[in-house]
C-alpha cells in the first residue's frame, strides 16, 4: 500500500522524476484536456509496467481512490508521448500525479485498485516513489487534418469535451478580429467525451482555399443549441486553454473538384472490405473492381459498391461485396460519379451510361490494395460491467468464432489469455457479436478479440481444450487476425443465491474503482420503482474489492423472492447514501454499456411456502427459475431460462436517473 506519497519525489523538478537509465522515471508536463485523456511526456519502465494517473486527492492519502486512469502495459524500456485515456473524466482543473506502476503478477493487466492495492504498485527508487505532477486544465482538445472539401462541410479528426457543446468552424476572418463574422458553420451538440470524424455542415459555403479555424466552444445554458452568435457571445462561448486562449486548431483546406481514394492492405473474410478515405466532391460511390479490370472487364470486374455517399470527405467506410472473394489478390478502389441523383448505383445497370467513374485529367480516380482472404475484426473501446463485450464487426472466410483474450497474450500466455468465446458464427459479415466472459473481470484492461477458425468443423470452440491442436486463429501475412480495444470496467457486483431469514442479504464480491455503495433492489425495480424498490445499502466501501459484504435490509424480504444487488456511486463524496433523498440527483449507480451495474441473486427465506415479496411479485418463471440477470451489461433484464420478465421499466428509469444525475451534477 501507498503512504505519504505526496513530495515522494524529493527535490526534482515539479513536472519530472530524473532516474538513471535503469531506473523507473517520468516527465509529464502541464497542459489542457477534455477530462477524458492526458499525455505523459515520457515514461522509463526498467521492467514493463504501465503508468497510472492519480489526482490530487493522492495528497489528502487517498491511495486507491485517487486513481484516475491506467496505459495499456508497456514493455520494459523508455517511451514517448503516452496517451492515457482516464477511466474517471475529470471535471474541473487538477494537479494530476504521473506515476510509474510495476505489473507484480506478470499478468498485463493493471490490477492495482482491484487488489487493494496488493499488486501492481509503484515504482520507487532509493526507497520514494517515482512520479511526476502537472497542473491539467480541465477544457477541450481537438485535432484536424488537411483536406479536400467541396466548400459545403469539413471533417474534424478528433474532438475531446469536459462538459459537452460544439465545433465551431471559423473563416480566417477570426485573426482580424472578426468573432461572429468569422463563423461558417457548427456541428450539433457533442455529449461530454471523444468524439472522431465529426462532420460540420457549413452555412457559408468556402469558395477557395482557406485556413479555417475549428473551435471548441461550450454549452454554457445547457440547451443543447449553439447560440454564441445570437447571443452576441454572452452565451456559449469557446473552451479556453491554461492561458486562456480559444481551444482550436488551426487546419489549411482546399476546395477541390478532384475526387481521391484511399484503400489500403488488409485482410478480410472475403465478404467485405474498409476503405480508409473516399473524397467524392459531387457525393456517389466507392465501387470495389477486382483485377479482372485491368483486361477490360470494366462490369464484370464489380465487387461492391458503398452506399450512396454525401458530397465531402468521407473515412472507414465499409463496403460488403455482392460476389465475395475467394482467394487473395488486388481489389482496386474507384470514386464513381451519381450523374442522375438518384442516389442510386447504376453504372452497370445503365452498362456505363450512369454513375460513370470520377476522373482526374483524363485518369479514373481509384486506388488498389492487396486483400488476403482470412478474416478481419473490428472493437472499439467500450464500458462492461465485466461480463461481456459487444464486437463492432467480424469477417470470416469459413466460419468460426472471435474469441476475447486479455493483454497476457502478448506475454506468450496463448491459452491463459482466453477470457471469452463468441457462438459459432457462419461465414461472412456479423456486427455486434456479443461475447460473455467465461468469468468476471474487475479491472479495465486492454482486451484482443481474434478471429478464430472452427478446424474441426463441429461448431464448437475447442482451441484451449485441444491445446492449439484445433480452432486455431486465422491468419494473414504470418499474423493472428486480431484488433485491440480499451475496455473500462468501473465496477463489478456478484451475488450468490442464498438461504436465510430476510433481514440480511450477502452479496459475494463487490469491486468499486471509485468507493460508493451496494444497494439491495427487490423485483419491483423491473416495474420502473426505482427508489421504492430500495430494501437497503450498505455501509460506505472504499475504493477496491470487497468481498462478502452484509447488508442488513430496512425493510426485510419476508418471502421467496429475486433480489438485485446493485452498485452505487458516492457522487457527493460525503460517504453517505444520498440516493433517495436527493431522488436520484446523488449517488447513482455505476453504470457500463449504458445499464447499470447489478447482480441478482434468489433469495430463500427459511420457513416460507409462499410466492412473491410482500409488496411486491415476485419474478418466478412458470418452469421454476428464478435466476435473473442482467450480466450482459445492456441494461435490459433476461431471465437465464429465455422467459420474458414482468415489467420491462428498469432500463428506462435508470436511464433517466442517471441522466438526472448528470444534469444536478453540472448545474452544480
């Protein structure tokens, strides 16, 4: 455990720990965030490890809870410009800790808080912990990159909010002095968070190249409509950085009537392929040719189209080919024209009298790629309550699976990494494959979904079981077919179905990243009784895992009855549960993939014969079960037997509270 770790560096500089080659040490400098990343400058890690972010409650010998965020592991050795992205958004200007953390277990998961502090600790040198501070403007970031643009829109890259509000872009007009004239156009509200590829619709078209001026600008009245300029700038004025000046970027522009294609290797199931950037000045298609183009196979050579596509720039599209790839070879990316506006692919319909390709004085505008026929496989980073994960897309050439492994792979760890398997998946395109873990994880971590193979043809994932004799992963130029994602597990709950006198509910584990609460809910909670279905809470827990946690009820189960056990925030810091009494304005549950964090568990009361809660029905299934839960972390109540579930408001009034949270919060 941590203690005193406040000036542990000594007499370095504020912002840097100065260690020899072989020891741990960390540069971090000052600088403006939306709340959602920091950058560490640099980091040394003699032996691997990751860095972790604390705020300043580290001072006050909050060890575990001033955690803020963690990298993905590191190997051993010196690296640059780490972007870590912070688990808890932070809200208002910090001294925030830069701090370099050992992986004890070997495991390459950064299990500090989840062990209570027992693995994965600090680095230290001559006995003090190595870190550094940095004063982090808690406002806005973002990024654009030059580009072509037909005067109507512009695509900025990346966008990072503290509070949530807009992109406003400026002419050049903005260096003279002209706030308001300047103005060209504004994206629609942008919720707090990251935000990428955000289009911005121009009101004033450009009509020649430019310097524009992308503008991170608040939503000060909180009504979700930009009016800056209406109001004269009294409202919804710009982010401002450390030095008060407007947080923007910026990016040179042209005006082109060219169309430009980018699509690069990669491999694919045969059934789609992505091209990474398409510029169609006049809107249409991205129509994927195979080879066969080069003899003059001008219609035969058509492999799939996009959909019809808006006049601008456009990235990561995704193109599901109608005659799907059987071998490798070249596919050839090619800008086609809508020369009817019908938003419709005709060219070879119209045997090239429509929606011809874009040309580029005199030549087709495309560009090839080799495509390997193998798989492909696509996450991004998501919030679980450590149960499942949801993968974005998955391309397989012959079936199989996409099986989850967590960052130990990369140590040589092939089997023990294993976490969670999808359902066999038939060749093809599948979106949004869930996957339940074969056990709960407890800490954010950097998972690796793969794409694996069904060797043996019996639908059955069996690569662990066969020790790598069957299922193996597809591969592609020698590598395993794989993606990374970040995935953020701000707490976990397991309950157990147990027996007793309904005074007392045990909940099995609880882990708890930022301290908070257990709450016991009774059935009614499906029937939207959110505060009524309330039987009880526990005491404060601090931040980590605790395990066996008795609750005694308020107001006791007096019959056989499924009760959910629900994790609680301590939004107000005061380590009291503030819940009902604020109605839900205070320390609402913890919530990932958009549901709140629960368990159920079947309650037993010893002596009953009878069926339901006394102020409340119980949610028995016809067949017997009881077993209630929501472990896919959708919010969305299932039973475990596939039976529907009496009430269906749990979802929609969580939802709303912890909206109602988030509202009190910022009005705060």
């Amino acid at each position: 455990m941590l203690a005193g770790t406040a000036g542990a560096v000594g007499a370095t500089d504020a912002s840097t720990a100065i260690a020899q080659d072989d020891q741990a040490a960390v540069t971090f400098d000052a600088q403006t965030s939306g709340g959602s990343t920091v950058v560490v400058d640099e980091v040394t890690l003699p032996e691997g490890g990751f860095v972790t972010i604390h705020d300043s409650s580290l001072g006050d010998g909050e060890t575990l809870g001033s955690v803020v965020g963690s990298s993905a592991y590191l190997e051993s050795g010196t690296h640059e410009n780490v972007t870590v992205h912070l688990e808890k958004q932070i809200s208002a200007d910090d001294t925030l800790f830069a701090m370099p953390h050992t992986d004890s277990d070997d495991d390459r998961v950064y299990s500090f808080v989840s062990s209570n502090g027992e693995a994965d600790g600090p680095y230290t040198v001559d006995g003090d912990i190595v870190m550094a501070d940095a004063e982090v403007t808690v406002s806005a970031d973002l990024e654009m990159s030059e580009q072509p643009t037909t005067g109507d829109s512009v695509v900025v890259d990346r966008v990072e909010l503290a509070e949530g509000g807009f992109v406003t872009v400026h002419d050049s007009s903005i260096a003279d002095g002209a706030v308001f004239e300047s103005i060209r156009g504004t994206s629609d509200y942008l919720e707090a968070g990251v935000h990428e590829n955000v289009r911005v619709t121009l009101d004033e078209p450009l009509e020649g190249d430019e310097t524009v001026y992308p503008m991170a600008h608040r939503d000060s009245n909180d009504n979700e409509t930009y009016d800056f300029a209406t109001s004269e700038g009294a409202d919804d004025g710009p982010y401002a950085n450390a030095n008060g000046d407007p947080v923007m970027a910026p990016t040179d522009v042209t005006v082109s009537d060219d169309a430009t294609v980018s699509f690069a290797n990669q491999s694919s199931g045969g059934s789609s392929v992505v091209v990474d950037e398409v510029y169609v000045p006049e809107g249409g298609f991205v129509t994927m040719h195979d080879s066969t183009i080069a003899d003059g196979a001008v219609f035969e050579s058509i492999r799939g189209t996009s959909e019809y596509l808006e006049p601008g720039l456009h990235r990561d599209v995704v193109i599901r080919l109608d005659d799907e790839l059987e071998e490798d070879g070249a596919l050839f990316g090619m800008a086609h024209q809508d020369t009817n506006d019908n938003n419709k692919y005709d060219f070879p319909a119209s045997e090239g009298e429509e929606d011809g390709p874009y040309t580029t004085d005199g030549d087709i505008v495309m560009d090839d790629g080799d495509v390997t026929v193998s798989a492909a496989v696509s996450a991004s980073a998501q919030s679980s309550d450590g149960t499942t994960m949801t993968i974005d897309r998955v391309d397989l050439s012959e079936g199989g699976f996409v099986t989850v492994h967590d960052a130990s792979l990369f140590g040589g760890n092939v089997f023990g990494s294993v976490v969670g398997t999808s359902e066999y998946l038939e060749a093809g395109t599948h979106e949004d494959v869930e996957i339940t873990f074969d056990e709960r994880l407890t800490d954010s971590q950097t998972v690796v979904p793969m794409a694996h193979q069904d060797t043996n043809d019996n639908e059955a994932y069996d690569f662990a079981a066969s020790e790598g004799e069957d299922d193996g992963p597809y591969t592609a130029n020698g590598e395993a077919v794989v993606d990374t994602a970040k995935l953020t597990v701000p707490a976990t709950v397991d309950a157990m179905d147990q027996e007793g006198d309904g005074e007392t509910i045990t909940v099995e584990s609880v882990t708890l990243h930022d301290g908070g609460f257990v709450t016991v809910h009774d059935s009614t909670l499906a029937d939207g009784a959110v505060f009524d279905s309330v039987r009880g809470t526990s005491a404060y827990l601090g931040p980590g895992t605790h395990e066996d946690v008795e609750i005694t009820l308020d107001d006791p189960v007096t019959a056989d009855a499924d009760v959910f056990a629900m994790a609680h925030q301590d939004t107000d810091a005061d380590e009291e549960y503030d819940f009902l009494e604020s109605e839900g304005g205070a320390d609402g549950p913890y919530a990932a993939a958009g549901g709140p964090v629960m368990a159920s568990a079947s309650v037993t009361v010893e002596g009953d014969d009878t069926d339901g809660m006394d102020d409340g029905d119980s949610m028995d299934g016809e067949d017997g079960s009881n077993e209630m839960s929501d472990q896919d972390g959708d919010g969305e109540m299932a039973e475990e037997s596939g039976d529907s579930v009496p009430g269906f408001g749990i979802t929609a009034a969580l939802v709303a509270l912890l909206a109602a949270a988030a509202i009190a919060r910022r009005v705060d």
